[in-house]
C-alpha cells in the first residue's frame, strides 16, 4: 500500500485517545514524520523532552510568536500550544506524510493555511465514556479535569466541522480507520 504524501492533522478532546493512536501509526509506519509541538505546561510524569513535546517558558515561546516560527498557535487550558513550523514544511518538501496532534482550535488554524491538508477528530463512544476515561488516567488535577471537560465538550460539537471522525470506542478498529484514512480507502463525511 502506498500512502501519498500529505498533511493529517489528527485532533480529539483531551482524553480521546489520538495520542495512543498516533504513537500506534508510528510504532506501524516509522517513516511517517511526527510534529512535536511546543507548549509552556509543566512536563507530567513520562513526558520526555523533543518526544512529548518541546517545554518552554512563556518569554520564550512568545520570542518564537513574534519571529513567526511557529505554524499554528493557540492558549489551551491556560497554557501555549504550538506547532514549529520549519519541520513541517521540510517533511512535505521531502514528500513524507506528516502527522499533527492538534486541538481543535489548531485544527482549524491549518487547514484555513493549508486547505489540502486531511482533517481527522477521534470522537470518544460516549461523553460519559470520555470523562471515565479522562479521570482515570490520573495525569490531571481536578481542577484541570473541569476545565477540559467544559473545552471537550466544546470540542466534540466541531467535530462535524473534520474531513473525517473517527469513533474511538475499540482501540484496534480506531487504529484501522485511521490507516484507512491515511490509505485512501475510507470514504470522507
């Protein structure tokens, strides 16, 4: 199977399992280029430097806004989230697929730049289900849990707004849609 070159930019509520679904696609397709992106949140435990994401302080990144280095940026749950922009256009020019976990709100900030680029929201079976799921993971304070519960819920009302949505309810058959996406095989919403 042959997947042609692309931007896919993969988005959920926090809690919806598009981390576990990325890190399954690159285990499967190592060639594929991740973007790590850039946050100014404290590390949680397993976080690792360049893999997780790239911490900064506030001043720094807000360097990186001005000096335009970033594609996309947002403040997320009262933190910054970005996208650096220069990896991402290498891993096109070098016609690899690359993969973005993004919010929504990044979503949309890069497909109104790049309209080609292939939208993907993994939708959790059921808002009780993603809850569930958001607070037993157990990387969240309570007050952090009411804050991305209120934005998920936000969130899961833009998801008609994706290319495609993918209801995450078994994790294989989630995985097997997304390939399917990635593959040319499943049809658009």
């Amino acid at each position: 199977m042959n997947v042609r070159p692309n931007l896919y930019i993969i988005s959920s509520v926090a809690g919806g399992g598009k981390s576990t679904i990325i890190a399954a696609l690159l285990k499967e397709f190592p060639d594929f280029y991740f973007s790590v992106s850039c946050t100014t949140r404290e590390p949680r435990p397993g976080d690792v430097e360049g893999q997780s994401y790239y911490f900064l302080s506030t001043k720094e990144f807000q360097k990186r806004i001005a000096a335009g280095q970033f594609y996309e940026w947002a403040e997320v749950h009262g933190n910054y989230y970005g996208t650096p922009k220069d990896p991402i256009l290498a891993a096109i020019r070098d016609h690899r697929v690359a993969l973005l976990d993004l919010d929504v709100q990044g979503a949309k900030s890069v497909k109104a730049l790049r309209p080609e680029s292939v939208t993907i929201f993994i939708e959790p079976p059921s808002r009780e289900i993603w809850i569930e799921r958001l607070i037993r993971r157990g990387t969240d304070s309570q007050t952090s849990i009411e804050r991305r519960i209120e934005n998920g819920i936000r969130e899961l009302d833009e998801a008609p707004n994706f290319d495609y949505v993918v209801v995450n309810d078994r994790l294989e058959d989630a995985i097997r849609d997304v390939k399917s996406i990635l593959f040319g095989t499943k049809k658009q919403n």
